[in-house]
C-alpha cells in the first residue's frame, strides 16, 4: 500500500516490501534474481528502536550477494550516533551503498552517501548524474568536518555511548523495579522506553505496543522539562553535551511518571 499520494503505479509495481527480521520473506522476495536493491535500515529508528535479531544483517548479507541484489544501509538515524563507523561497523556488515544525515551535519542540512567503488564509479564516471542545488554545501562541509573531527571523535562517541548505556539501564530498572509492561532499549547514543513487554522485531510489533502509555510519558516529560521528541516512533540521542545532571533529572521525572502510573493519587504531588 502507498504511504503517501503521489507515488505513481510505476513506482509501486517496481517496489517490494518485506518485513524486517525476516530473512525467510527477504530470500522469496529476491529469489526470481530480478530486484536492483535492497533498502534498509540496519536498526530501525522510526518505530522506536528495533534492533536487527542475532544474524539477521549477516543473512541479508549474503542472500543479497546469492541473488545479485545491491544492499542499501539507510543509516541516515543511525550513522555516528551507532558507532563511529555507523551500524554497518557496530554489526560488523559492509553494505555496497550506504546513506548518511542528520547526526553527522552536528545540526547543518545534510546528507551524504557512498559506496563500493564499483558503484560510486557510476557516478564518478559521468554515467549517472548527481547534481543538485546543495551538493558540497560549504557551510555544511565545514560543520561536517567540525563534528568529525573535533567534536564526535572517536574517543567522544564511545564515552557517550557508554554513558548512554547507563542511562538506558538504569531506565529499565526502574521499569523492572515497578513490573510496568514496559522495557528499555539502546542502540548507541539512542534509547527509548517501548511500551510492551516483548521486543519490537519489526512494524506491525511496533503496531501492538502502548501508545497511549507512549504518549503519556512523553507529554508528562514535557510538562517537566525533559522534551523527548514529539513523535511517539522516535528515540532520545544523548549527545555530547548533556551533563550527568541533566540525566539524573531524566531518570528522576521517569521515576514519577512511573509512580503516578502506580498510584494516580500521588500525581498532584509529583
Ligand atoms: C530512516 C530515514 N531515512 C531517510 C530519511 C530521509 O532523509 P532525507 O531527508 O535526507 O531524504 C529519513 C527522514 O528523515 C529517515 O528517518
């Protein structure tokens, strides 16, 4: 089904969609050896965090390289808030292309992507055009440059991700300490509370969690400083700047909402 107008019947009759974590419907998808590419984030980060199962990115791997299919990270959420190297360096699997935004233009419009050289030869050879209004962006290049080099270095992303790692378990013991059908997940610098008691392994799991729980978290942190983003799909990234104060405040106005979950007559006072 079109997730939006204007898609022409082109375009939908030359896309397959398959469910993530499924190897199986991957390999039936591609095995007429008729499909250019496939697309996919490595963790999905617009429906919380759904974390790739134990050797699912290692199977796409190789059924992709079986059929003659181009395999496409879309790591425009996860990039160098993964691993300074992306997710396709934290799971330790080489795409042929992959594409890059956000985190790495340190809050500048950008995106990047890149590939193996057979396929950026494509580009570099004149058979494929890639022009465009913003390519090569000065300003963007150089903010680019500033968070790789000097900001979200190596050593800085994993210090933070290893904070972040606390954070997030320190979440979910305060979920496990108070049995809510709730758990904590990390992936890097980003965490989220997803509100259902199994993991999320792809969308229609994502589907069954709580929104409404979701929904109630978010908008008690906002009313208490602590602005998680809007969208209930989405993921906190601690970044390099937030202080362990500013986490301790977090973990307390979770705390809260969790009592006032437990008992509603304590609201007023938290
Ligand atoms: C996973 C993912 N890929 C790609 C995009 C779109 O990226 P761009 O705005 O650079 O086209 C988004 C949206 O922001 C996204 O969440």
């Amino acid at each position: 089904m079109a997730a939006t107008l204007g898609l022409p019947p082109g375009v939908l009759n030359d896309t397959a969609v398959v469910s993530f974590n499924d190897p199986e419907a991957l390999e039936h998808a591609l095995s007429a050896g008729d499909v250019a590419c496939f697309i996919v984030e490595p963790v999905m980060e617009n429906i919380g965090l759904c974390l790739p199962a134990d050797g699912y990115l290692q199977a796409v791997r190789e059924i992709t390289r079986r059929y003659g299919t181009l395999l496409l990270f879309d790591e425009v959420k996860t990039g160098i808030t993964a691993s300074w190297h992306g997710a396709a360096a934290r799971y330790g699997v080489v795409p042929d292309l992959l594409a890059v935004g956000k985190s790495i233009g340190g809050g500048l419009p950008l995106g990047a992507f890149g590939g193996s050289e057979e396929c950026m030869d494509a580009i570099t050879t004149g058979k494929v055009l890639h022009v465009g209004t913003f390519n090569g962006n000065p300003l963007c290049m150089a903010a680019a440059r500033a968070v790789l080099e000097e900001i979200c270095t190596p050593e800085e992303t994993a210090r933070v991700i290893e904070r972040n790692g606390r954070f997030v378990a320190d979440c979910q013991a305060l979920l496990a300490a108070r049995d809510m059908p709730a758990h904590a997940v990390q992936c890097g610098a980003k965490g989220c509370v997803t509100w259902s008691d199994a993991p999320v392994r792809n969308y229609r799991d994502y589907l069954a969690t709580d929104f409404d729980l979701a929904f109630a978290q978010w908008i008690w942190g906002v009313n208490r400083g602590v602005l998680l983003p809007p969208g209930l799909d989405e993921q906190w990234l601690l970044s390099v700047a937030h202080t362990e104060a500013d986490i301790a405040r977090a973990l307390e106005v979770l705390s809260g909402f969790l009592d006032a979950l437990e008992d509603p007559s304590r609201v007023e006072e938290l």
